[in-house]
C-alpha cells in the first residue's frame, strides 16, 4: 500500500542525535520535504528533491519542533539527551544538550559509547542537579542502572524540543521523519520540524 521507495531504504536506521537507543531493525528515520498532508498519510520528497512517496500516519504521531534553548532553561527533573566527550580533567563535557518534552521521556535512557576513538558517549537522563562551578555549568544526571555529571562550558549548544500542533506542519516545511517499517510499508510516528 505505502511503498518504501529508494530515498528512505537509504536513510532506514539512521540515528538521530540525542535520541540514541538500541538499534530496532525496523526503525526508519530520514531527512525530506513535505509535499502533501492528509489525515492518515503524508507525501514526502527526499532530501535531494529528488523521489516523492506517500507514508501512513500514526494515529499517534508526535510533531516536534527544535527550539533554541539556554543553560537557564535546564530545570530539575528534565529528561535530557547529551553527546559529551571525556577530556584531559576525566570529566564529561558536553558537546550538545538537548531538553525532551515529556512525551518523549525515558526514550534511550542511559549511558553508552558514542564513538570510541574520539572518547564520546552519548547520555539520556533525568536532571537531578545544577551547579555553576568554574565558570561552567555542571548537571548531575540519573538513569537506569546510573547517574553521572556532565560539563556544559560556555557555548554548548541547548535545544528545547517541544511538541506543536498538526497545523503546524505544512507542505513546503522540511522535516526529520521517524517511524517503522512494517508489511504495509512505513508508518511514520514522529515527524521534527527542521
């Protein structure tokens, strides 16, 4: 019913940043263009404009959109998604943090390697802490089976990802599209506004 054309078997299991978790052979995520919304489908072309298909909606789709966001704006309590390489002090300063809405809570908790050669790990955690020490902003974080400390020096970028209505979402907007491959094709269940 929905085929899944050549742009999205090229982009199937893609990771996107700050959302790492195990990997699900089925998951498809892939950068693209609105071209048409319905109410249970969405026409997307491919992030070269080049290919057009047509995917099923969830039912329970969520649509996000990335915010700028600052140090002030990480609370107690947050579910945040950080890359944070390990430097010389054996600490883990953060590369990039992000702050999830609620909804997306719990999605890839814990702490794992990144990328081994370059001493990056990837860790989605609850906020239990914030500190100003040094001149940098230290966060304590929990997560099954841990807790750590991440280093946010001056200049890390913070994004606030935040839920926005279906109206939101129009033809024209580029997005990053998640969802998972089934018998009928793909279902999307996540589209971020870029």
């Amino acid at each position: 019913m929905f085929a899944l054309r050549t742009f999205a078997i090229a982009a199937m299991s893609v990771a996107l940043p700050g959302f790492a978790q195990a990997p699900n052979p089925n998951a498809v995520a892939f950068n693209a263009t609105v071209n048409e919304i319905g109410a249970t489908t969405i026409t997307l072309r491919s992030e070269d404009g080049g290919a057009v298909d047509t995917f099923a909606v969830s039912p329970k789709v969520l649509i996000l959109q990335n915010k700028v966001a600052t140090l002030a704006d990480i609370k107690p309590n947050d579910f945040v998604a950080s890359a944070a390489v390990k430097k010389d002090d054996g600490k883990l300063h953060s590369t990039e943090l992000r702050i999830f809405p609620d909804a997306l809570r719990g999605l890839g908790e814990g702490q794992r390697p990144m990328n081994d050669a370059r001493n990056q790990t990837m860790t989605n955690a609850t906020v239990t802490g914030t500190a100003i020490v040094g001149g940098s902003n230290n966060i304590k974080v929990k997560y099954q089976g841990g807790e750590s400390e991440l280093i946010l020096d001056p200049g890390v970028p913070v994004t606030a990802i935040l839920p926005v209505e279906r109206a939101q979402l129009k033809a024209g907007a580029k997005v990053r599209v998640q969802g998972t491959k089934n018998s009928q094709g793909v279902e999307i269940t996540r589209i971020t506004l870029l």
